[in-house]
C-alpha cells in the first residue's frame, strides 16, 4: 500500500506538495554576493558582434519551434516534448509543471493559470481563465476580527492584508487550467507532458545562480498580526538542511515528484478531490485557513473573451479581469492619444531604451489611474498632453458579459 502524500506545504502563491528536501553539500561555487566578491563581477560585460551592443547574447533563432522560459531545463521540456509530437499546447504545460520543479516561487500547481491561445488553422484567440477563488470562510468580517483592514492609504488589491500567509491564499486553479487546456487544444495527455518534471522532481536539479538568488522563504506566520516567522513544514521541504539552496547544489523534491505521478494516473481529480486536495486541506487547516474539501471539488475556470483594442492599427488581445494584463491596453491607447504632444515628431522606437524620455513616458502613461476610478471628469495627465476623460478608447475594450 502506498503511504499517504504528506501536508501540502503553501508558499508565496504556491502550494506544493510538502517533502523533505534533498540534502547535499554546498559547493565551492562563487557568485557575486560572495564575501569577498570574485573579479568576474567587475569585468566589462560582453559585447555582441553586431546589433545592439549593450545586449549581451544574440537572439536564439529557430524554423518549427521555440520555447522560451527563465529556466533552461523548462525550456528543454518543453521542445522535448515538440520533438516527440507534441504540440505548443502539450509543451506550454510541461513547461509549466517543469517550473513548477526547478523555479517553484514563481509558478506551480498549487498557483493560477491565465492564458490566451492563437488557433492558426481557425485565425481565433482562446482564453482561459484558471485564476483561484477565495476559499469558504475567507469573509471581510473573519479578517477584520484577526486584525486585517481595508487602509485608505493604499486602496489597491490587497489592502490591508498580509503580504504572506494562509490567509492570501485562494483555491489553486493551475491543474485545472492545465488539463482543460491539454482537453480543448492538445495532442497528448498528462502522462506524457508531466513525465519531465516527474523525472526532475525525483532525481534532481542544479540550482542556477539567479534562482538561488530568488529562492527565499518569506515569513508566513502566525495568523494574527502575520508575519514574523516561517513555516517549519515549508522550511523542511523547501531548504536544505534548514538553508537555501545555493548555486550548484541538487535540490530534489520526491513528494512533489509523487504528486505528479497522481496527476499522471488520475487526471485533475486527484488534485481536487484525491489524495493532493486532503493534503491541501489539512496543511490550510493547520495554518488556520479555510479552504474545505467542496472548495476544491467544486472549483471551475472558465474560458472568455480577451480584451481588445487597437495600437496604430495592430489589434492588441490580451487577459481581461481579474488578470491585470489588460492594463497594457489602457497605456497602450495613452501612448498613443499623448505621444505628439509629449513628443511632437518621435516615437517610442525613435527615442529608444536608451534614452530616458522613453523611459519617463512610459511611467507617465503607467501611473495613471486604474478603471477602478473612471470618472469622465477632465484631469490633468501631464504639462504637455490634457484630454476630456480618464479613457477616451476605453469603448475599445471588451470583456465577456456575465
């Protein structure tokens, strides 16, 4: 008999399947945060042969396919599984699932899924919306009794809450939005594009310097006026030896390979209503969180429109709410209303990253406010560019009516 899967362990906005870490000595592998810093760190950085010198590595060019990620084993997975016919879709997933191994505080299955997907053969975009949920009992009443409060201060999303901790944490949508994804789109099945990062997980991986960088615990406890200390569970799964990972040692991750060989055999159910959700479940329950087992089970993405608009004449597609994507529609269209009269006869490619107007415009555009407070009250955008509404192209815009 199998031994049952261990407390999922949720850290950042991901929720992995806990486990202990494989321990292994560190390298003698500098870096520049070492004491004291190596010679490399100040050497000049190198220069292309031709192009724009100041980028240091060519463009990678390739005829039937490409993938590209902050990970090079990701990146392998995912061509490995083109080259075994496999299509975008079927390698967009296990890219994904192999992140979820080598880069797991940045995506994972316990995390959200947002994706817009082209169908050459149809000319349509598809969009999918596998983002969570809040759990049951994640009410505005139970926070403001455990200290938590709106603050006027800073109105955006999240005000007021914990910046970690299980209270931030909603029901996963990631498994979900990957095997509806592989359904609708794709030409293999979990098995297949999940064996990379199973195989990963299992025997292990170097970590990378930049990742190894990144690859820190935040500070998730208590519930109450969070957050001044980790989680043990997280610190066990996550470190080694109680430590973070460093440049060149193996990390192995045997619980989270296990999780993938359930979802391998049992599809999306064993995530939401087998082994993985009890475990989800018991670790939020630990923590104090909310999330129950009808959460998980019941839990469903859903597939929307994009939204839409125009950049001199480019149909710009992009993730509409709760993604925050679409806001590069917004700034795309204040570029365009302000460009002549913030800079009459330039554009942002004559200008150049080099220049800091393009940068300063940018900003400008960036830092106006959210649709959250369209008013059609004129107000002042910038010395140099007025206009009679916070959105004169926000008719442009379209977003699946509920």
């Amino acid at each position: 008999m199998q031994k049952p899967i261990s407390a999922a362990v949720l850290w950042f906005a991901l929720a992995a399947v806990g486990g202990h870490a494989f321990a292994q000595g560190v390298p003698s592998m500098q870096t520049c945060e070492s004491t004291p810093q190596p010679a490399f760190c100040s050497a000049v950085r190198g220069a292309r042969s031709e192009g724009w010198p100041a980028q240091s590595r060519s463009e990678v060019m390739a005829q039937h396919g490409m993938v590209v990620t902050s990970q090079p084993l990701a990146a392998q997975a995912g061509l490995q599984i083109l080259q075994h016919g496999g299509n975008a879709i079927d390698a967009a997933v296990a890219t994904a699932a192999m992140l979820n191994v080598t880069e797991p505080m940045m995506v994972g299955m316990g995390g959200d899924l947002f994706a817009v997907i082209y169908i050459a053969k149809e000319r349509k975009i598809y969009v999918l919306n596998a983002s969570g949920v809040a759990p049951t009992g994640a009410t505005v009443e139970r926070y403001n009794k455990l200290g938590y409060a709106w603050n006027p201060k800073n109105w955006g999303p999240g005000s007021g809450m914990p910046a970690h901790g299980i209270l931030t944490v909603t029901v996963p949508g990631a498994v979900w939005g990957w095997e509806s994804a592989l359904k609708r789109f794709g030409k293999l099945t979990f098995k297949e594009v999940l064996e990379p990062a199973a195989q990963y997980a299992q025997n292990g991986f170097p970590i990378s310097e930049r990742i190894a960088h990144d690859w820190r615990m935040p500070d998730a406890l208590p519930l109450e006026a969070c957050c001044t200390s980790p989680d043990p569970d997280s610190i066990k799964t996550w470190y080694i030896n109680g430590a973070p990972p460093q440049p060149g040692q193996i990390f192995k991750n045997t619980e989270l390979a296990r999780a993938f060989r359930l979802l391998q055999t049992k599809g999306s159910d064993a995530f939401y209503k087998g082994e993985i959700a009890r475990a989800l479940v018991a670790k939020s329950q630990a923590l104090g969180g909310t999330m129950t087992l009808e959460d998980l089970a019941n839990y469903k993405g859903e597939w929307v429109e994009p939204a839409h608009t125009q950049y001199h004449g480019y149909d710009i597609l992009e993730l509409p709410p709760p993604a925050q994507a679409w806001a590069t529609n917004e700034i795309l269209n204040i570029l365009q209303a302000c460009m002549p009269q913030w800079a009459p006869g330039q554009t942002l490619a004559s200008l150049g990253p080099t220049n800091p107007e393009y940068w300063h415009l940018l900003i400008e555009a960036k830092s106006l406010p959210t649709p959250t407070s369209i008013n059609t009250t004129p107000i002042r955008i910038s010395p140099r560019c007025r206009w009679q509404s916070y959105c004169p192209n926000r008719t442009r815009l379209r977003f699946a009516q509920k």
